[in-house]
RNA sequence: GGGGGAGUGGCGGAAUGGUAGACGCGCAUGCCUUAGGAGCAUGUGGCUGCGGCCGUGCGGGUUCGAAUCCCGCCUCCCCCA
C-alpha cells in the first residue's frame, strides 16, 4: 500500500479527452504491474483473509468468451473483497495435463509440452487483455515436474496409509482415447470427453479408496455451496440401505448354496415370486437346466452386446428366459423360479435381484410379460384385496407376510430385518453407488504414477529422493494406440528400489483430476521444494473461502477435492476438513449452436477486446442476465454498454468548478442517489448479482446528468459523487475507474480503496409518493411529506379524485396503509 | 423414471406479498452533423369510448392486494439413471 501511493498521478493527460480505451487499457495496466498492487502479503494479518479462486483453464490454445464470463465474475469478486477491506489471495494457473496435448502431439509432431507451454504463453497475453487482479506470481502449472513431483509424493503417502491400492478388474475403456476411465467420467455410457462408447476391459488399475469417506463426505454442514450441487453429490455418493438376502439353491449340489440378493425393499420379501439373475452372473451357466440351455446361451450373447444404458433403459420391454432352476425364500420356505433378465446389471449390488411384480415397476412390467405370480405384501390405503393396476411403491400395512402382517412396513422393514439377521439368512448393509476412483491412466501426458515393478519383490513404491519420476522429452508420439512410456527403453527398465535387480517402471500415468484435487493448497506455497505446501501458511490460509466455477464440475472435481482434502487431513497435512467453503456455480454461456468450451465454438474475444475495451466486454458478459443463469451469447446490445461507459467517461471529466450550487432539493436528491446506489451496490455485489449492480450504476450516472442539467449542487457535493461512482464501478471496469480516479487527482490506486459505506437515513427524500388503491387496483398516486402522521395520510388518500371517483356511492369497509408504499380502501 | 431450475414486452432481463416490465438492447419521432451503423432529447406491453379494461405458460384457490404463497396441469433447460 505504501509503496502503491508513493506513485504520483498521471498528469500527462487532461480532463476532456475522448473515452479512448486502446490507448488507456494497457497504460492502466502497466500502473498496476509497476506497482505490483495484486501481490499477495501473507504478512499481513491488520485485515481478515479472503483467499478467492476461480476454477484454473485447460490451456487448450485461445481464451474464449466463455473463460471470460467466467473469470469476469471470479474478478470483480476478488476486486469487491479486497475493497471491503480483506487480505485478498486471488490467485491463477493452468490445469496442463491432458489429452489435446497429447493428441496434439500424434497429429502435428509437436512435443505436448511445447503444445502446452506456447499455449500457456498465448493465454497469459490473453488474460493480460483482462486485466484481472491475479496474483501471477504464484502461478502454478500442473506440468511441471515442480508440481507433479507432490503427486507423486501424494501418491506415495497414500499408499501407506491405505488409501491407494492396485486391483484387478473389469474397468471403463475408451477405445478412441485408448485409456481407463473412472467412473465419473462415463456419461451416459460414453466417454465424456470424446463421446464415444465405453467398453469393459479387464485390467489392473490403481485406485484411490474414495468411497472410506463416502459417509463422512454426505455431511456437507462445513460448506455453503448451491444447492444443486449438493444435491448431485449426495446422488454421486448414493447411499442406500437395504438387506442382503440370501436363497438358497442346495437342491443343486453346486458348490455355492444360495444367491445373494441386495435390496432395499426387504418390507416386501413376503412378495417374492422369482429370482433374477444377470446375464453375467457366475451361477448362470450351473443353474441353466439342459432343456433351457440354448435359449438361455442365446439370451446371454445378446445381452452382452448391448449397452448398459439400453439395458436399464425405462421404456425398453424388460425380456427374461428361464434357467429352469428354483431357490427358496428362506422366510416362507417358497420355492421361486430363477430367471435372467438383462435388466439386472452385473456390476450393480450382487448382480441378482429378488422380484417382487406387485412392489416394483419393473418387476410388475417383467411378471405381466411373462405370467408370473403378482402377491400384495404391503397393502395401500383402504385396499380391498383386489389385483393391483400398476406396483404399489409407496409405505402401506404388511398383508400375506406371515407374523409381521398388520405392521406398518416401514417398522416391517426393521423387524424382518431383525429376524433375517437372527436367523442368519443374510444382514443389514449399505451401499453407495461411489465407487472407489480409478486414477490409472495409459497416457503420456500426466503424473507418472511412482511404481516399478519387480518380479521378486512385486510393485514398489519409488523412494521420495527420487521423486519426481519425471517424463521423458524424447517419447514418440505415434497413433498405435500404445502408450509411448511402453515404448521408451530408458523410462521402462528401472532397478527395483529393494533388491537392484531389474525391474520395470509403472508406464500408466495418473488422472489429471489428481492435478486439481489439491492445487489450491499450492498457490500457497508454489515454490516450496521441501513440502507440497507449508502446514503453517495452510492452516491460516486455506481452505478457500471463496471458490467459482462451472457446473460440470458439480460432482467430479469437486468430489475428488473433498475427498483429497479428508485424505490430507488424516495424514496430517492440514487440520480442516472441507477444501472450498463457500462456492457459487456460475451458468453457461451458450451459441445457437450450443455450450462454448474448448471443444467447440471457439468464439475469440480478442477482437471484441480491440473493438469495445476489455472493460466494455467484462461489464457486457456481467449485464446480460444473473451470473449463475448464463445465458446465449450475442453481440447485440454490446453497444449499450459502451455508450454507458462513455458516459461514465464524460461524468468522470468535468469541471466541478463550472457548478454554482446552493439547490437544497437538488442536493438532497443527489445525496439520496448516492446512499441508495452504495446500498444497492454493495448488496447486490455480495450476492454476485453482477447485472443488477450494473443497472443502479446505470442509473446514478443518469441521475448525475441530471443533476448537472440542473446546476443546483455543489462543486465538493459533485466531486465526492464522482467518487462514488468511480469507486463502485472499480470491480467491473478496473481501468476506466483507475484512469478517470487518477485524472481527477486521487491517489493511486482506486483498487486500494475501501468502499462507501450509505446511511438508511439518507434513503428516502423529504416527500414520498404514496399509491392510493380501491379494492387493490391503482386509482391514484398522493405526494406526502415524509413525516407525515397516518390521519393526514389517510385524509389525503380518501380525497384524492382517483380515490373520489371509484368509492362514491359505495360503502368504505377497510382501509390498509402499508407505511410508506400504498394506501388501500375496501369498499362493497 | 428420479432430482434440480426456469417460463414476465419485439429481445436480454428487473421486481420473492404492496404502482409488473427497473436497467439495457431494439424500434419510433425530433435535434445536431458534410456524412454516420456516431452523439443528444423524447417516447415505447396490448386495447381504449381517455372513464378505464386486459396483461407475468394454462386452470383453480388463499388474500384488502399474487409474477411472488397453495393445489392441479403444460412446455423448455440442466444433472443423474
């Protein structure tokens, strides 16, 4: 600060220039850098902290004009803060693993990093344009062996304490990008950066044990986040509680006795009428009768060709075949036919589901096909023991369910439960539809996951001085399909860190949400080359207050981050459990012809920047509508802002000493607008309506004009209105707020400034207009003063000629004063 | 199928129980200008007999008063299956 006001004025220009944004912007601009005004002192603990982030890019080339909506908003909120007087951290990196690199790479013969690097040095001059308040001095990339190093040293950590594993299974295959996925990352059964379809491979993988913390992660009392977002992670997470119940299959000989089932309706186990199994299902093959096997082979291989997503499909005819086997439900003894139906999915529960027509949709749909047995176990209301028209889902009174009919189900639900448990026929679980997160990748172009493998010793981990396990700059890049770390001798053979025989190195590289998963903590320390971040700084700065970004990160980034800050946690390296506390979710900003992202509709705002000013076009991205709606992207209206800007310009550059004042009216009413323009400012900014604060400084611009038609303030009254237009436009349009402050000789930097505060009393002028209503329509408006009693109110409402004209001849029945706002009269 | 959000002038939107349409775009008229896709001023929901009447997706309800609250429906968007 002291530094920042030691800077004298700029008086090379004068009042009475043209509003010349070219010239102005980057001028502005290198004021700030000089001065270094958006360096972060950790030092300073005079004012409370504010550590703010919005979400870092992909550097994928080219800022678009979605980036700008986004980072507009993040910025005006650091600007505000720091104005109310915080200690703002507002830092900015570049999310730099992935795969358009490596793409990249096999097309054009362009090494990923240079691809990355050149793209980073191009979006830093784009973001430079902005003129953002980012504290660039702890940029991060994630990239750099400097920071991957600690995702190895992560990795490592959690490796001995058993939150990462290696295991073997059936896992998500992209065939275009030929790697794992985790499940996250499936939309819709496709890949949800390429879109095309996932298939099941079997293969081992190294996981993190995310699902430890599915409970704890369901308690979200530490964070304010929207609501949406919330909701999508308790679904993410998807706890259930339920029953797994076996039946039992003796009578077969086999070597497994029983089918396990999980469900969550055990209230209606009474009402089983068959069991069945998924395609997959190892019991199958034993339990398929001879005289079913063809139809049942031929059922199977048709399942196997389709997809997830049309297996569960709602409107698909569920199809089933018989095995000609039976099981028995262990709590009535009946015996039920075992059937394989594709809409039972393997990797769901135990793969196998107890069918229960009159209690499940499904079920019901299945059984009407097929003929099967529909039995109420829990009756609805007033039930009259007639066939159900459609499976009653609902809670209702236990009926045909043995010692437990005339129980409420849901109380049915815990004592069947009870005496399943007590019989041992199967016990209480919970299960989340959270997976445990896959973090394997067959790519080069991220963390080399810190393994090498041995044939005597098996996987293990790489000592921490010989991190980082650093990628190789001479890989080849070639569209076989495999991943060039496979193919590169020198990174492959690695002596086995235990026994110095010789072994390979892991080549599958980590997830790229491991690179955001903790990324904030570095900005805190990016240089530290002893620890990933310094446990003191941390704890007084992190977690981030304040942390803005899109929704589709609602459940991957965010989940993973939550998860990796309790990891963190319980290994000691911070003491809070949550990592971002407060986080708003802005909208997307859309073209006729969809979402813009990196992936399409690179719509370039550089030459909206040359046309219009960076300020025109942040304060056009932030006047469109409510910044968490988003909105579609047009050039139209554009324009209006400039003119405003103008405006504000030509405000901001008169002579304050051509005005006579000395109108009292014309003063108050200026000092009126001026409270009522901080008030509403300030309330709107703290709840990022961007728009809404856009439109009062609109309207005190217009009222300063008329202020200034009239002649009837002050020169000093002028002046310090100036200001506070000047001062609450800052967080917008950073630069035409600095320029036209220091124009008028204010002391450098506006951005350094702490907001006006308003008086309530300074709300409302000496009259105030009063809506008169009858029968709750507008018949007339009276002008009172504002001391006015209620009798002298009332009096001139009644005799007001709207009010005369419309309750003569009738009789008055009540009459409502709101205070201050309407007087209403009742008449019959 | 489940969850979340939204529906208001020609357009973006404002107002969350008290004058519907703030603010802006567009449009219209006028002024200024050699000229203007610039600037300034005024007007701008519809109908009107100038008294008013109608009007916030549709139908009902609560209330002195409803875009806002309640019940039923329709449409669109997002997320999840």
């Amino acid at each position: 600060m002291a530094l920042a006001s030691d800077i004298p004025p700029d008086t090379s220009h004068h009042l009475g220039d043209r509003y010349d944004h070219g010239e102005i912007e980057p001028r502005i601009r290198e004021l700030w850098d000089g001065a270094d005004i958006y360096r972060w002192n950790p030092d300073d603990t005079t004012r409370p902290k504010w550590f703010v982030q919005s979400m870092f890019p992909y550097p994928s080339g080219d800022l678009h004009i979605g980036h700008w909506f986004a980072f507009s908003g993040g910025d005006a909120a650091a600007r505000f803060k720091r104005m109310e007087g915080y200690n703002v951290l507002h830092p900015q990196g570049f999310d730099a693993f992935g795969l358009p690199a490596e793409n990249a790479a096999i097309r054009g013969n362009v090494h990923p990093s240079v691809w990355t690097y050149d793209n980073i040095a191009n979006m830093r001059n784009q973001f430079d344009l902005m003129g953002n308040s980012y504290d660039w001095s702890r940029q991060i990339i994630t990239c750099d062996p400097e920071y991957y190093k600690w995702n190895q040293h992560f990795f490592l950590k959690f490796l001995e304490n058993g939150l990462a594993y290696r295991s073997d299974g059936a896992v998500n295959w992209c065939p275009e990008d030929q790697t794992t996925l985790a499940n996250e990352q499936v939309k819709d059964g496709k890949c949800e950066r390429c879109e095309t379809t996932v298939i099941k491979r079997n293969m081992p993988q190294w996981y993190f044990a995310i699902t430890k913390y599915a409970d704890e992660m369901l308690d979200m009392s530490g964070i304010d986040w929207p609501e949406k977002v919330l909701v999508s992670q308790e679904n993410w997470i998807g706890r259930s509680e339920g029953v797994d119940i076996r039946f039992d299959i003796s009578e077969y000989d086999l070597e497994t006795t029983s089918i396990p089932t999980f469900t969550t309706r055990i209230d209606t186990i009474f009402g089983v009428t068959f069991v069945v199994l998924a395609p997959e299902h190892p019991l199958v093959d034993e339990l398929t009768q001879p005289e079913y096997q063809a139809t049942v082979e031929k059922y199977v291989a048709a399942a196997a060709r389709e997809t997830e997503i049309e297996r569960t499909s709602a409107v698909r005819e569920k199809t089933g075949v018989p095995t000609g086997s039976f099981c028995l439900n262990p709590l009535n003894g009946e015996r039920v036919p075992i059937l394989v139906g594709d809409y039972v999915l393997a990797t769901y529960g135990t793969g196998a589901v107890m069918g229960v027509p009159a209690h499940d949709e499904r079920d019901f749909e299945f059984a009407k096909k097929y003929n099967l047995p529909i039995r109420v176990v829990v009756a609805p209301k007033g039930w009259d023991g007639h066939d159900l028209d459609a499976a009653y889902i609902a809670p209702g009174v236990q009926v045909n369910s043995g010692e437990f009919d005339g129980l409420p189900s849901e109380q049915g639900k815990e004592s069947i439960s009870d005496a399943i448990e007590a019989n041992g026929w199967g016990e209480r679980v919970v299960t989340y539809h959270l997976r445990d997160w896959l973090i394997s990748r067959q790519r080069y172009w991220g963390t080399p996951i810190p393994i090498i493998y041995c044939d005597d010793c098996g996987a293990v981990p790489v000592p921490y001085e010989d991190l980082p396990v650093e990628l190789p700059s001479d890989a080849k890049f070639q569209p076989s399909g495999r991943s060039p770390l496979i193919e590169h001798e020198e990174f492959l053979n690695a002596p086995c860190p235990n026994c110095d025989r010789s072994g390979k190195r892991e080549t599958d590289t980590m997830d790229t949400f491991m690179d955001s998963s903790w990324y904030h903590m570095r900005y805190l320390s990016p240089e530290d080359a002893t620890h990933p971040f310094d446990r003191k700084v941390a704890n007084g700065w992190a977690p981030v207050d304040q942390y803005t970004g899109g929704m589709e990160h609602a459940v991957m980034h965010l989940l993973y981050a939550r998860f990796f800050n309790r990891a963190m946690r319980d290994m000691g390296y911070v003491d809070f459990s949550e990592p971002y506390v407060h986080l708003f979710s802005h909208g997307t900003l859309t073209t006729e012809t969809g979402k813009i992202s990196k992936r399409s509709n690179p719509l370039a705002p550089d030459p909206l920047v040359r046309e219009y000013g960076a300020d025109t076009l942040r304060c056009y991205l932030m006047f469109l509508g409510p910044w968490d709606r988003g909105g579609a992207w047009t050039e139209s209206g554009i324009n209006g802002i400039r003119r405003w800007l103008h405006r504000v310009w030509d405000i901001g550059t008169r002579d304050a000493s051509e005005l006579n004042g000395g109108d009292q009216a014309d003063e108050r009413e200026l000092d009126v607008a001026s409270h009522t323009l901080t008030k509403r400012v300030i309330e709107d900014m703290r709840a990022y309506k961007y728009n809404t604060s856009i439109a009062a400084l609109m309207t005190y611009v217009n009222q300063m004009n008329d202020a200034w038609e009239n002649g009837g303030v002050t020169p000093e009254l002028w002046r310090s209105s100036v200001q506070r237009l000047l001062l609450h436009l800052a967080p917008l349009a950073p630069h035409i707020a600095e320029e036209l402050w220091l124009r008028n000789g204010w002391a450098f930097s506006i951005h350094e400034q702490t907001l006006p505060e308003w008086d309530e009393a300074k709300l409302t002028v000496d009259t105030i207009k009063i809506v008169v209503q009858v029968n709750g329509r507008v018949r007339d408006t009276i002008t009172v003063p504002t001391d006015a009693g209620d009798k002298e109110i009332a009096a001139a409402a009644l005799s007001s000629p709207g009010a005369v004209r419309h309750t003569q001849d009738k009789q008055i029945h009540r009459e409502i004063y709101v205070p201050g706002r309407l007087f209403n009269i009742v008449v019959g």
